[in-house]
C-alpha cells in the first residue's frame, strides 16, 4: 500500500485536485497499485485554520509519504502579508526547499486537437514537444532578500546565488533526461551579464563531456524567449536556472494551447511533489470553471515517475487526448464549435475513457 499526500491548497486547487485523485483511484488498481489518500493543509487554507503557511504537521505528513500531489497556493486574501510569510513563499518554495526538490519537470506537449486553442499560430506550435527542467531550490528565489532605509529612499536586495554542486546535480538530470528523447540540451542563462550564468555556463560545458552522445546548445534568455515562439520545434530539453524557469515556462504554456495543461513533478528529494504548474486562480475559483488537466496530467507523471508505472500514465494521457478530440473543452481552452464542459465534468470525461 502506498500513500499519497494531497495538498490542494487554495483557489482552484480545491476543485482540480479532487478529480485528478479520482483519476489516480480508477487507474492505480487496473496497474496492481494500492493507493491510500492522505489530506493535509497548505497555503493560505492552513493560515486560516492554523495559523501557519506550512503546518508541522502537513510537513510531516509528506515526509511520511509515497508522493504528493498538490494544487495551488496563494490569493488576494493573504496578499497583504509580509513577502516571507505569504503562501507562496512560506508554503510553496518552503515546502520544496524542505524535501530538497531541487528539480522541477515542466513538460510541454500541444494534444494536437488543441492546435487551434493557442494564441499562437497553429503551425507554429504544431509538433511542439519539449521540456523544461527547472533548478527548483536555489537562485534568486532563496537568496538572501532584505530592505534597508537609504538617503534616497529605500534600498532591497534579493541575491542571486548558485554553487558548482546545485548546477551539476540539475545538468545531469537534463543530461540523463535527453539521453531518452532526442538527445538535445539547450542550456539557458544570461552569461553575457550574470556572473553566476557564467558559472552555469561552465559547468554545462565541462559535465557535457561525460555526455558524448548529447548535443549541448547554450542559449541566452531573453534569445530564448524569443525563440520559443519563434521556432518551439528547435527544443528538446530545457535546463535552467530557478527564475528564467519560472518565467519560461509561463510562456511555454502557450505552446500548449493553455497554462491549464502544463502540469509538472519536483524531483530530487526522498519524496516527489507534482502539482500544475499554473496558480490558484482566484478570479475563477469556485465556479466550476478550472481546467482540471494539468493536475490529471501531473496525476499520470507521479504514476510514471515515483511509481514506475509508465503505461498507466500513458493511459491517462490517452484518455486526455481522446476527450479533446471529441471536442470537450473547459473555458480557456475554449473554441467556436467545441462542446465547453466544467471541472467535473472535465475530470469525469477522462475518467470514462480510462
Ligand atoms: C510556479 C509558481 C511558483 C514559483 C510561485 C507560486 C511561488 O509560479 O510553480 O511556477 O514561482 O515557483
Ligand atoms: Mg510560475
């Protein structure tokens, strides 16, 4: 019997994680996999009823389990508080930091039914599979931030910092990564300006030496940025570092029709966290609106990753497929002529496929 941890945090999280659990109950048996389903407080949810981002508890609970499959945190009613106390630093970067996460899997597929549902031209972004690996526990993020009284004003401060040994163990993940697909690493940063870029830079330069059958490209982000858009079919892997990640795979997003079907798994610790990689939503909370399938899709990643079931993960990407084939669509993957359907109702059309 395994356990999985859910955390479905705040905002939309509350709706789209419920039927990607239903999604994981109806697959793991037909796989010979015994689930338990544990449920614990994070985000603004756990401020509420706790007082705290990140209870003891909730870390705890995790550390006790198989995997854990997470929603979203954060929302306009903890907006206010300091930055070090608000959701998505003390629950979120917290919570992967504490696991030693240091690796987040950012896949970016376009089912191609969803071709037209990108604000991008079709046959741009036709064909458009790649990944990214974001560098999940170091950089700018986790750096030391401070504020100070200066003559001018007031002076803040967040560092950008990375070592050799943060940079390798994420390269060699993109590097092992690729070796399965097609066997290119695009390297991104900014080593024309940042000193620790040019840190990464090395680094990539020297491990891809271990990595004789894998083309190294490196590229700088804001080039990326362009690229991604320009010509998405040119990327493989994507390995970088903690904020370009961040920023890249928003954009990349659209490459799959929605930042609805991006879903992701944080890797590297005892212990793997999957979650969406979009946010709580709260514009759009409760009202049955959300697109359920990038948390159905982080669902079929922990069964590929953490339980090494891989055909039943490619079961639910098939059952995904085949319900945006038949033209079943929630609203911001919305087109003229496509049937549009609710979280529920999203998640229960999958589940009928499986
Ligand atoms: C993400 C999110 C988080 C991040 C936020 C909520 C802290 O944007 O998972 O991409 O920046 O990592
Ligand atoms: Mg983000």
């Amino acid at each position: 019997m395994a356990k999985v941890l859910v955390l479905p945090g705040d905002g939309i999280g509350q709706e789209i994680v419920p039927e990607a659990v239903k999604v994981l109950k109806k697959v793991a048996p037909k796989y010979g996999l015994e689930l338990e389903f544990e449920e614990g407080l994070i985000g603004g949810t756990a401020i509420d009823e706790t007082g705290k981002p990140l209870p003891e508890e909730t870390l705890e609970a995790c550390r006790e389990s198989d995997a854990i499959l997470l929603g979203a945190v954060g929302g306009p009613k903890w907006d206010h508080l300091p930055a070090k106390e608000r959701p998505e630093v003390a629950a979120l970067l917290a919570l992967r930091k504490g696991l030693g996460l240091y690796a987040n899997i950012r896949p970016c597929l376009l089912y191609p039914a969803l071709a037209d549902a990108s604000t991008l031209k079709k046959e741009v972004v036709a064909g458009t599979d790649l990944v990214v690996v974001r560098e999940l526990t170091g950089g700018l993020y986790f750096g030391e931030k401070r504020r100070e009284q200066v003559e001018e004003g007031e002076k803040a401060v967040d560092m950008l910092v990375y070592t050799t040994p943060e940079i390798e163990r994420i390269l060699r993940l993109a590097f092992e990564l690729a070796a399965k697909r097609s066997g290119k690493v695009t390297s991104v940063d900014k080593a024309n300006v940042l000193e620790s870029s040019r840190l990464w830079r090395e680094t990539a330069t020297r491990l891809a030496a271990d990595y004789p059958d894998i083309t190294l490209e490196h590229m700088y982000v804001d080039n990326c940025a362009m690229q991604l858009v320009r010509d998405p079919k040119q990327f493989d892997v994507i390995v970088t570092e903690n904020m370009f990640g961040d920023i890249l795979t928003d954009q990349a997003s659209m490459l799959s029709g929605s930042i609805g079907m991006l879903p992701s798994a944080s890797i590297g610790g005892a212990v793997a966290l999957y979650e969406p990689a979009h946010g709580s939503a709260p514009d759009i909370a409760g009202k049955n609106l959300a697109n359920p399938l990038a948390t159905i899709l982080s669902a079929a990643m922990m069964l590929e990753i953490t339980f090494d079931l891989e055909e039943a993960a490619q079961s639910i990407r098939k059952a995904v497929e085949e319900v945006l084939e038949a033209g079943y669509r929630t609203g911001d993957i919305m087109m003229p002529g496509a049937k549009q359907v609710g979280t529920d109702e999203m998640g229960a059309l999958v589940r009928e496929r499986l």
